[in-house]
C-alpha cells in the first residue's frame, strides 16, 4: 500500500531566536519538534542486531533460598547462559537468557529443586526481530528530506545516525548548542556528544557504556533534543547550566550488537584487544579507578564483566576520564544511564560505604524519582547498588564521585523490569523518555537550589 506523504513541517526558529529567548524574554516562541513516520527505523542494511537465538528463551528464576542461588551459580560461565541480572541475593527474582539444551536442562533442575521460575521471552529471535521497526532507503530518504537527520525516537538507530542528528543540531542552534568530541574508540570511532545551555554550572550525561542497553543512547539522544529543539521549556535552567550530553560511550560495542551475525545481539564489553586471550573487550563499566578490580568484577578476559588489564585501559574510558577532570571546577553532576531494571543509584557500588554527603545525594535522586511517578506512574527504587543489587566496583559513577570530585552523581537503570529487558520495544522510546526529562530536570534543579543554600 502507497504511504500518504506527511505534511510538511514548519521550519525551524531560528536559533537567534533561541538564544535571546534564553538571555533576555521569558516568553518565547514554542518551537516546532517535527514528528516522525511510525516506521521509521534502522537504516536498510544494518541488520536486525544479532542472528540465532532460535529456540533462545529468557527465563525469571523466583529465589526463595541460597539453594536457588547456588543452583543458578553453578551455570555461570556456560556459554550458552547469560545473566541478565546478577545472582547475587539482594534481588528476588534472576533473569537469565538460555539456549534451548541448556535451558531444558536449568529447567529440568529448578523443578527437581523446588525452585520456581516464569519464561519471560519464549522467542528471543523474534523478539530481536520485532524490537526495532527498519525502514527502506527510500524512507529514510525521504526523513532525511522532511526533517534534516534521520535519527527517529521510534526506533534504535545507529552511531553514524545519532552523529547526523547531532550535526543537524549544531547547524540548526548556534549560540545555543554545540558539538564536542572527547577522543576516539579502540576502533577509531568518535567519542561525540552535544553541549547545550548558557550557565556557569556544568551537568554531564552519558549512555551506551554497555553496548547492548540499546534504549540508553536513545534516551541521551532525546535530552538533547530536549535542550535543544524544546529547549523553550526549560529557558531558567539553560540560563543557569551548560548540559554536556554524550549518547555512546562504547560505539564500538554498540555497532558490534547492531550487526547481525551469530549471537551479537547482547554484547556488553568494548572490542579491544587482550594479549594473550582470545577473548574481545572489557567492561568499561568496570575499568574506572574506582577500587578496581574488586568485587562484582573478573580478572578473567572471557567474563562480561572483566575489568581490563588496569585501571583506564581502554580508550573510551580513559577519554571520559581526562574530559571530566579538566572541567572538575565547573562540573557539578554526572549522570550515566543503562538499562534494564528501573532504578536509580547513589554512590557508591563497591561497597555499602556512604559517602558522607549521602542525605543530600539521596535527596536530588528521590526528587527526582517522584518526578517519575507524577509524569508517567512509573516506579523506579533509589538507593545504592550494593544495597539494592549487586556490589560493583569500577564504576563510573563512583569514580565521578570519589576521584574527579563531582558532587552529584547518579546512575539510571532504565525501563522495564525485566519483561522484555535488553530488548524493550522501540515503541517505549517516547515515553521513557518523557519521565527521563522529568527526572533530570528535577534532580539538576534540585541539586542546584540545595547548593546555593548551602
């Protein structure tokens, strides 16, 4: 069936327009946000994101006992398993990815034991399928022509798609926004983002740290649209911070989950090399110098979680690192998003220790959850990792607090709780997105209102 040709967009408000809004009125003229086609996608030719999880399940084991535990434990490093969530005993409920005779098997053990479980995902190959919309070239075409980007909040979209938005974004907002590199991946790929407002006080935001938390890119994508194409709703803030906004930190894993082949889908480590192993990548989640290599971590290269040969051994963290740090006098908070579990964590992760301005840390992060719950009902649990579900160390979080000194800092989990997990439809996109915006404005308003009285 032909496709109706949308009507055409207004154009945009100039960005003059935008900067005097932001300096000087404070009424402005809303500016337009152009929608975009339903089905618009990933661009024709980039794969569905990993192939051959046919008869693939992801199964939620019911933890009743340390018996589960130890069960679930003993299939750990099996190739063929894949913890979604850690076995660790502060959450009731384990998600696990399964192929089809292992599954049978843990299957097979969790009934003999007692243990309950539910199959979360029956077909993960079609869910990998059905996770994203694609859309022909001759869609995207005709995006590119309408709006100026292809990049959609419809649908996960690639690095190189996130880099055109951002383009189109300095172009369309000078004054207002701009583009920044931090440096450049193991694979030579731009560690790229946008800055966007006029203050003095300065906000850092990142995702895609782990590669296959594709909803997290997304969600850093549609705050810079946010501060930018809406920036007419949020003109006291941008007056008072500048919001650096990064949406891959790791385009190297990102594009690895993005390209087809076998079993891609839900890669999770960066691509570097490791001497004297096989095995691809570290855990850039666990390769900061935040107590490194101590618990929630592995020495091995193999495991998910390695956390590289030393401290910033990988490029993208090592860039993040020196970008920070340059700016610690004006960098106020840092905020690093990831997926799946709806939560919000304090520092810090590698241990139950406090910091000692934790009330206060613990304040933005609940004004921000309850901004959450007013937008979209949501609930998302604040607190610290290693009390609500693993301990961690490595962190980026935690080493934005203890050693660049920033004094607010916060890592999200995403949508959902483990329904659909890695995998949350594209058709999520908009609506997490709206309570994220939310939340971020809470907590970057909060924060500053509690600093000024202090």
């Amino acid at each position: 069936m032909a496709r109706s040709r949308p009507p055409r967009s207004p154009p945009l408000v100039p960005a003059l327009a935008l900067v005097l809004a932001l300096t000087a009125s404070p009424i402005a003229a809303r500016v337009h946000v152009q929608s975009l086609p339903a089905d618009a996608g990933r661009p024709a030719g980039q794969g569905v994101g990993g192939e051959d999880y046919q008869g693939h399940q992801v199964l939620k084991v019911f933890v009743a006992d340390n018996g589960t535990l130890d069960l679930l434990r003993s299939f750990e490093g099996n190739p063929d398993v894949d913890f979604w969530t850690p076995a660790s005993g502060l959450n009731p409920t384990v998600d696990v990815l399964v192929a089809p005779d292992v599954g049978r098997r843990l299957k097979e053990e969790l009934t003999r034991s007692g243990a309950s479980y539910t199959v979360n995902i029956e077909d993960v190959q079609a869910a990998v399928e059905e996770e994203s919309p694609v859309m022909s070239d001759t869609e995207r075409e005709l995006l590119v022509g309408r709006s100026g980007h292809p990049l959609t909040w419809t649908a996960y979209h690639s690095a190189d798609d996130h880099h055109q938005y951002m383009d189109f974004i300095e172009q369309n907002y000078k004054g207002l926004c701009e583009t920044f590199s931090i440096g450049t991946s193991t694979e030579g790929r731009d560690l790229r983002g946008v800055k966007c407002g006029l203050g003095k006080r300065e906000v850092w935001i990142d995702g895609g740290i782990h590669a296959r938390e594709w909803v997290s890119p997304a969600v850093v994508s549609c705050l810079i649209r946010e501060y930018s194409q809406r920036s007419v709703n949020h003109q006291d803030l941008l007056r008072k911070h500048t919001i650096y906004m990064l949406p891959i930190l790791n385009p190297d894993g990102y594009e690895y989950t993005r390209s087809g082949g076998r079993r891609r889908r839900f890669w999770r480590k960066t691509r570097s090399r490791n001497p004297g192993s096989s095995c691809i990548g570290a855990d850039p989640n666990r390769n900061f110098d935040a107590h490194w290599g101590e618990t929630g971590s592995s020495m091995d290269p193999c495991s998910d979680i390695y956390a590289g040969s030393r401290p910033f051994s990988e490029p993208e963290t090592r860039a993040l690192r020196d970008f920070l740090l340059g700016r610690v006098h004006a960098m106020k908070m840092y905020i690093s998003f990831h997926s799946y579990s709806q939560m919000l964590f304090v520092p810090y992760a590698f241990s139950k220790e406090r910091p000692a301005d934790y009330k206060e840390l613990l304040r933005v992060a609940k004004a921000g959850e309850k901004a959450i719950r007013r937008t979209s009902g949501k609930a998302y649990r604040v607190g610290q990792a290693s009390q609500l579900l693993y301990e961690a160390a490595g962190g980026s979080d935690d080493w934005a607090k203890s050693k660049a000194g920033i004094k607010y800092s916060f890592t999200f989990e995403l949508r959902d709780k483990g329904r659909q997990g890695f995998l949350l439809s594209a058709s999520q996109i908009e609506d997490t997105c709206t309570e994220i915006v939310a939340a971020v404005d809470t907590m970057i308003t909060t924060s500053a209102e509690q600093d000024d009285k202090a």
